[in-house]
C-alpha cells in the first residue's frame, strides 16, 4: 500500500487480490454462528494467498520463492475444500460463485506456472 515494489506488478498478485475479496464477500452470507469457524478458516486462507505471494516474491532465492508459492496454493486448495463442505451444507444456494471461481481457476494455475517454473531453474 505504501510500498512501491515489485511484486505489485506481478499478474498472481492482482488476481490474489481479487480472490482474497471475493472470499471475504463470499463469507458474509454465512450464518453468524461460522465467525470462528469456517468464515475465519476461509478469510485466514484466501489472506495467506495473497500475502505468501507478496513475502514469495521478495525473496531472493528461487528455493524460497517456489516454498511460499507452493503454500499460497496449498492455501487456495484448502478454500476449494471448505467451498465443498459449504455447498453441501447450503449455505452456498443463494450465491453467484463465477468470479470467486474464476479468480480462484487463475490463481491456482498462476502459481502452479510459477512454481513448475521455479522447479526447472
């Protein structure tokens, strides 16, 4: 925000950004009883997302780098998981999913190209 870096270029990190928002939108549906359950696992997710690919990009190593984009998706892969466990439980039934779902596609394969990409240095 106050920082003029790098990795505020980089394509992952928009995206990130925009999947971090739509997540904590998404959260705002959920009954009030999931505070301190799935709306925190999720807001704590999709956060690590973005801010693994912030700390990542900074990191001089390509060994370091590839870790944090390594747990940024983990990080996405858990969201997907607990949106499963959320369909099933309803509380998705009223919710227009396309771009939480779109940001998250993009994400995933962004990071997956950075970290194969960080693999064959």
């Amino acid at each position: 925000m106050f920082l003029t870096l790098n990795h505020q270029k980089l394509d992952i990190y928009n995206f990130s950004k925009t999947f971090t928002l739509e997540c904590y939108k998404l959260t705002k549906i959920f009954p009030a009883d999931e505070k301190f359950g799935m709306i925190s696992q999720i807001r704590r997710a999709a956060l690590s997302v973005h801010l693994n690919i912030a700390e990542g990009s900074s990191r001089k190593s390509e060994v370091e780098r590839k870790r944090y984009y390594e747990i940024a998706r983990g990080s996405v892969i858990e969201i997907d998981a607990a949106l499963d466990v959320a369909k099933d439980i309803e509380y998705l039934n009223n919710y227009d999913l396309t771009k939480l779902g779109e940001s998250m596609i993009k994400c995933f394969k962004l990071l997956s190209g950075l970290i194969e990409a960080k693999a064959s240095h």
